[in-house]
C-alpha cells in the first residue's frame, strides 16, 4: 500500500485510510473507513478521522489538508495527554 503525504505542522504525515471497525456486515458498499494521518519519523501521535468509504482517493490537496485539521490525536484529550481534563470541559 502506497501512503499519501502532507506536509502539515512542521512534519511529514503519511495518511492512510483504513476499515473501520464496526459490529455487523463486512462487505457493505457504502461503509466508512478512518483515515489515519501518522508522521514518518513517528514524532507525534496518529490523528484519525472517519470519511466515507473510497474517499481518500478523491481527494485532491485542499480535501486532504482540510481532514487533517478536523482530525484529531487518538487517545487522551484534545492535546494528546492521557487523562488530563481539558479545562472548557469542567
């Protein structure tokens, strides 16, 4: 598998899109699927977002960059930090 790259936050990120793991059918048509956007030198966490299933391939640089700023880091909260309360949220 081919990964695509952005350049995005002073890293090289390598999106993929991957099956996105749900209870039911496997071979439904219309499924969604997460992107998952990981730096190459693995620098930061992976940020994942779910698209509908194939869309990736149309998505031009623009779409690309558009879903890396909604997608945000697995794991913790907004930052990344496992188990920190973000404070907007007490």
């Amino acid at each position: 598998m081919t990964w695509r790259t952005l350049e995005a936050d002073g890293c090289e990120w390598q999106v993929r899109a991957v099956p996105r793991p749900e209870e039911g059918g496997q071979d439904e048509p219309d499924r969604d699927e997460v992107l998952e956007f990981r730096t190459a030198e693995g620098t930061r966490p992976p940020r994942r977002l779910a698209v509908r299933a194939g869309a990736l391939a149309n998505m031009d640089e623009g779409a690309l960059r558009a879903a890396y700023l909604q997608a945000r880091p697995i794991g913790g909260d907004h930052y990344g930090r496992p188990g920190k309360t973000m404070s907007d949220m007490r």
